[in-house]
C-alpha cells in the first residue's frame, strides 16, 4: 500500500506540466476545451494517470469547495463560518455549485479520456489501460453523483469523434457502462505484465487495483439500493465474490506532502488545506458530536479539540481541550448557527506554560483536531469500513451470499473504522478494550438496523464530504434536523447540484434535454436518477 515517495514526487511535478500541456490551447467553452491542436503524440499515459490522481485530492478549488463549502456542511459534519453557509444554510451559490463541474471536466475528465485511449489494445500496456479505465469510472462516479444526468460517452473525445457539445448520458446508462468498465478492467489486471509506473494510489499493484475496482463496484452497486434492488444485488453480490478490501491494508489512499498547497500546487491535501487556511476555522456541527457523545464513541475526545485562536496559523494553536471541557463538555455549531451565533460568556482558565486565559465564544465552539487539518494527512478514497458497512447492508436486505451476516460485518466496519484513525500522522490508536467496549454500545437495534450502519458509516466517512453526501442521499441516514434560517434558499437539503451556466449558454440543446428528465428545471431540489424517495 505504501508509495515511493521519489516517484510521486516527481509524479506531482510532471502533473503540473501535463496540465500545462493539454491546456495550451483551450479556450473557455467546454467543447473547445476538448480541441487541442498542440494534443501531444508521445504524452506518457503514466504521467496523464498521476495527474488526475494527485489533483483528485490536492486540487484545492475543486476539494474546497466541493468538501469544505459543500458536502460536509450539508451532511452535518462541519459548520459554522462565513465559507460552510453555502452547503450548511442552504445558500444557493452558483459558481461554488458549477465550481466542480468546470474543472474537472476541462481537466482531469480530458487527462483520463485520453489516457484510456492512448493505451487501449495495446497488450504492452495492458495494465496501465485497465488502471486507467477504473480511475475514468471513478472521476465520473463522483461528478454524476453530485449532478446526475452529465456528457460520458462523448465528453472530452473531440480530438477522437469530433463532438464539440458532447450530449449528456442518462445516468442509468453511465452506472451500467460503470459496472461492465470495472468487471472487464478488473479481469484485465495481470501482475506479470507491464509495470505502471505512474500510480500515486497503489504502486502499480495488480492485486491492489482489482480489489479497489470490485469494492467500488460495491459502493456503486448498493447506490441501487431503491432504483434498481435486483441490479443493487446482482452487481454487490458479483463484486463481493470477485473480491473486495479485507482489511485496511486493502484501503485505497492517497499519501500527502507535507505542503501547504494553493491554488497551483496540488501536493498536499487539498481537503485539509481548505479546512486549515481560513482566519477562522470550521467548527463541528452539534449534529455531528451528539451522535459521537451519545454512544459514548471513543473517537469524540480524540476529533474534536478546543484550541486558543491563532488566525492563519492553526499549528500553532495552544490546546485548551482539557480545560475548557471541563467547563461546558463538548459541544460545537448548531446546524442552523454561525460560530457567532448562540453567544457563549467567557470564563478564565489556567494555561500551563501561559498563564491565566480567558475563553471566548468562539474558542467554546469544537474544531477538528490538529492532526485532520496536516497537509500531509491521508485522503482515504475508499476504506475498507465502508467495504464492511455495505456488506452489512447487502446481508441485511439480500440475505446469504457476502461471507459473513449483517452483524459480523458491521462489527468489522466498526473496528476497521476506529484504526483507520490511526493512519493519519499523530492520529490516536484505540485499544482492544476500546473498541469492544464500543462495538457494544452500539448494537444493531431490531428495526433500525439500516439506520444503525449508515449512520456509522456517516462517522467513517467524515473528511469525504461528496461520498459521505451520496450515501446519506441513498440511504436516508442519519436523520438530519433542519438547517434552515432567514438566509436559506431551500426549505429542504438540496439533492443535487445545479449544472453551470456555461453548459445552458454553450450546450443548450444537450444541456435543456438533460433538464427535462428532470422535470424541467435545473434545480438543486431535484433528484439524480439513483435517489428514490
């Protein structure tokens, strides 16, 4: 699972140059984008793979916005500054919904697409191909997740068919050519052959890649839950036997420098950067830590820290946790709040090494310890609690056939969440007595037991803002209270994101056909075809 940290270097650094070169002569409209007449000949598929991989992270743009402003906000995790009102209050904002959208279509959807087809029938690159097959299948899972019905078949093929206004694939056709890409890619993978020297995720390992494909197979699979439940279990099942992540050496991450990245630079955590760089920082929702304090989770006094106040410099934050939890417990942002909001008093405490300080409203307000907030924590893109937790679900509702009963594979979702924590850099470690002692206090209770594992996986998937979203989406869980205030544009937790304006102007035809199948608007309020209520 570990990378070579010579090559990803040099990895992130030819990224960069691989983007400059497959930008050169774009224009501003996503078709053209797709129309390079300086497109390279000999560009290295290698290099091409190690682009959309380091910036699937580390693009601080899309990770931001997407995660920091977006998606974690809406599921409830974090909250409470001027920048998570958008997701968090519901306030619609335009170019933070199109934001994702724009680059990673003009950019990383362009890198995959030509990749793929630099290498496909060429057996001497038989594994590079199937690697990039699954990393395209993965890049268009997260955007049609977020914004339903989008271009797939023809999107960033112009240098190949011509197609300059690439129409949008229904998404159950995208989730069907999902399914068959990953099986057939899987299959394709061949220790004994060519050697993938650009993978920053699994060091070019067969092995690894095809457990990675099966398992979002899974992930993909249980989206059908309620569209599609023969389908959802057919392809869950197919995944599981072809084999999936058994343990969290399985997982697949990606690994960091330690760089406080920016718009340009794309090796640190993209995630961890935009939750780090703010004058103040994110909170944590009640929502979030009541389920944590309620069951009595292990990892609530490990997440959630109170810290003296530093403005752009959150390692040097003196922590306060023990003094101030002694005062008023745990406690963080109400879903409906600002950090200003809810007014604290302030109260004096002694600091070691500082003295007499004096605690204000904002510094009683939980924020994410230290070690989620590194740039070169780990971005985990699929874990094998989720794994765990979606194979308690398919055993619940599908019955025999995934290896183990709903209960033992939820146990091991729990305890593979709870080490996962470990793998960040001066992340905590939870005893054996810890996580037993845990595991039983959140029993799967007769009647609730979908709510029981997707609420946990809700926990797992805290810094996954767009997967913890999707899920929450299909599952229904955890019961969220309402975030609406003064300032909301929606009464409900939007389900979607708004395609740009750009597509409406540039690819009118395509882009209003797509809106009709969604009832014809173009609303956040809508549904992708996967979210049945």
């Amino acid at each position: 699972m570990t990378t070579n940290k010579t090559m990803k270097i040099a990895g992130y650094r030819s990224a960069c140059m691989v983007v400059l070169v497959l930008l050169l002569g774009a224009c501003t409209k996503f078709g053209d984008t797709n129309i390079d007449p300086t497109r390279s000949n000999n560009l290295d598929p290698n290099i091409q793979l190690s682009v959309v991989q380091a910036r699937f992270s580390g693009d601080l743009e899309i990770n931001e916005k997407l995660s920091v402003v977006m998606t974690m906000p809406l599921v409830q995790q974090i909250g409470g500054i001027w920048a998570n009102r958008y997701g968090q209050m519901y306030i619609k904002s335009l170019p933070y919904l199109s934001s994702f959208w724009e680059y990673t279509f003009h950019n990383d959807i362009l890198n995959i697409v030509d990749a793929v087809e630099r290498t496909n029938g060429r057996p001497e690159v038989s594994n590079l191909n199937a690697i990039c097959r699954i990393m395209k299948v993965y890049l268009f899972a997260r955007l049609t997740d977020i914004y339903g019905d989008i271009p797939y078949s023809e999107a960033a093929k112009a240098a190949y068919t011509g197609v300059t206004r690439p129409a949008y694939d229904r998404q159950e056709d995208i989730y069907n050519d999902f399914f068959n890409e990953l099986k057939a890619a899987a299959g394709q993978l061949d220790a004994s052959k060519d050697p993938v020297t650009g993978d920053l995720f699994y060091g070019g390992n067969a092995d690894s890649w095809r457990k990675f494909a099966n398992s979002l197979r899974l992930r993909l699979a249980m989206r059908l839950v309620k569209r599609d439940p023969a389908k959802a279990q057919h392809e869950a099942l197919d995944a599981f036997q072809a084999g999936v992540f058994e343990s969290n050496a399985d997982m697949c991450i990606m690994r960091h420098e330690n760089i406080q990245n920016d718009y340009a630079d794309i090796r640190g955590n993209g995630v961890s950067v935009g939750l780090n760089q703010h004058e103040v920082l994110p909170r944590l929702s009640n929502t979030f830590i009541a389920q944590l304090r309620n069951t009595n989770d292990p990892r609530l006094r490990h997440i959630a820290r109170y810290y003296i106040d530093i403005p752009y410099r959150p390692f040097e934050r003196v922590d306060i946790t023990e003094q101030v939890s002694a005062v008023v417990g745990i406690t963080g942002v109400n879903p409906t709040d600002y950090v200003w909001d809810d007014w604290k008093n302030s109260f004096t405490i002694d600091v070691p090494g500082l003295g007499t300080y004096t605690v204000t409203n904002n510094e009683q307000k939980a924020q994410l310890a230290n070690f989620l907030l590194r740039n070169d924590a780990p971005f985990f893109h699929q874990t094998y609690a989720e794994v765990e937790f979606l194979l308690a679900e398919a055993a619940l509702r599908f019955g025999t056939g995934f290896g183990s009963d709903a209960q033992a594979h939820y146990q091991n979702g729990i305890r593979a969440a709870l080490q996962q924590l470990g793998m960040f850099p001066d992340g905590p470690t939870f005893t054996e007595t810890e996580i037993a002692g845990f595991i039983q206090s959140v029993p799967l209770l007769p009647g609730r037991e979908l709510e029981v594992i997707n609420t946990q996986l809700w926990i797992a998937l805290f810094l996954n803002g767009p997967e913890a979203y999707a899920n929450w989406r299909r599952s229904g869980y955890p019961t969220l209270p309402s975030s609406v205030n003064a300032e909301s544009n929606s009464a409900t937790t939007p389900r979607r994101f708004e395609y740009p304006l750009s597509e409406q102007e540039q690819n009118s035809v395509n882009y209003q056909a797509a809106v009709e199948r969604l009832g014809g608007s173009n609303s956040w309020n809508g549904r992708v075809w996967w979210d049945v209520e």
